[in-house]
C-alpha cells in the first residue's frame, strides 16, 4: 500500500481520480497551497490534478521540485490538455481521469518502484561510511558528516573510484569543473577538511606521493 498526496486547485475539488477509491492505497487530499505545500507530509506518490488549469498545474509541479519534494508526481490531465504537456513540467507520469483501478494501481506501482531503484543506486556504503547522492548527505556509522557541498562532491567521487589514483589536476577537473580558476592547494585543503571530519576513518582517503589521492576501502566490511 502506497501513501499518496493529492493536490487540487481548490478545497472543493472533486476527485481527479475516482478509481483511486477502489484501491487500499492511502491517500491525502490537500488544496495546493503555498502552506500546505511547506507541511504537505512525505508521500510515496504525488498527484497533482491538472484538469481545469494547466498553467497552475504546472506552476504547481515546478514547486514541488523547488521545493525538495522527491516523491514522483502524476498528472492528472484530460485528453485536451495532454498536447500542452512537455518535458520541463518536471512529472513522471500522467494519466486521464477516467483511468480505471487497474491502470493507476500499476502506474503507481511502477512508480514507487522505479523511485526505490533510483534511490538504490544513490547511494554507496563501503567502510563505514555511507554517502547518498540524492539528499546529498554522508554519514560515519550511522553518524551523519556536516560536509560542504565540495567536500561531499570530494567524498563521493573518491569513493566511487576506489583504490584509483587521481591527481590533483584531475581532481579539480572532475570535481570543481574545467572553468575552475584556483589552483590545486584548493584539493589539499579540502583533503584535509575531510580527513578531520571523517575522524578515526581518516585514513580512508591516502595520499600517493608526487602523484595525488585515493580512496582505499576496508577489507574488512
């Protein structure tokens, strides 16, 4: 059973869904609000209900993204509205409102499915340390690292080449960009930053002499 987060343009909006009340799914239904959007709780799903105006509906899913909203939105448009939506509405899927039990249980499915997957794939746990590149947090058993946005950046791309050797150069290159203008005592110092926070693990990331850095994991996992 899914939790899904309904938003309309109005508190007296009917259904964008009527099937949905033939699932066991959970469902909230809320007036999309700039408030409600700020406390609007964790969902599986959101619905965003785009049948009357297309404009707000798509104001509406652009929010959501602003607002850190990670759950992956449906649209619920009608077949004359399908032509207006692109790309940059930021949604996952969409489906017309007279969509059966059926096909919104699967597309639902798929959905959370695909979005567990993804989340999988985020994120890298060797040696103690745990990073997720999709909250963009890293955490020492369990504990979690007050990292930079660079540091992080460091910490995952080092993590995922592990036991590969990169120097400096590279380093800046992969990780502060070609049009980076400072030069490579920035990778030491943040080297260093990292070290300090990531404690009795420090040794994590090693220095090769006259070469640059490496990740080494723990055997011992």
């Amino acid at each position: 059973m899914a939790h899904l987060l309904s938003l309309s343009s109005a508190p007296e909006s009917d259904a964008p869904l009527p099937a949905l009340e033939l699932l066991s799914h959970q469902v909230t239904a809320l007036a999309a609000t700039p408030a409600t959007l700020v406390s609007a709780p964790a969902a599986d799903v959101i619905i965003v209900d785009a049948r009357r105006d297309l404009a707000q509906a798509k104001s509406l899913c652009k929010i959501l993204r602003t607002a850190g909203h990670v759950a992956p939105i449906l649209l619920v448009a009608t077949e004359g509205g399908l032509a207006a939506i692109s790309p940059d509405w930021g949604i996952d899927d969409l489906v017309l409102p007279g969509a059966g039990p059926a096909e919104i249980d699967a597309r639902i499915r798929l959905l959370t499915a695909r979005t567990a997957a993804e989340q999988e794939t985020s994120r890298v746990s060797t040696s103690g340390i745990t990073i997720d590149e999709a909250s963009y947090s890293a955490k020492v058993r369990g504990r979690p690292l007050d990292l930079t946005f660079k540091e992080f950046q460091l910490l995952h791309f080092l993590a995922t080449h592990p036991s590969r050797v990169f120097t400096r150069e590279q380093l800046l290159s992969e990780v502060w960009g070609y049009d980076y203008f400072g030069g490579t005592r920035t990778v030491d110092v943040h080297v260093r930053r990292l070290r300090a926070k990531l404690g009795d693990l420090d040794h994590l990331i090693g220095t090769v002499r006259n070469v640059g850095y490496r990740f080494t994991a723990d055997n011992a996992e």
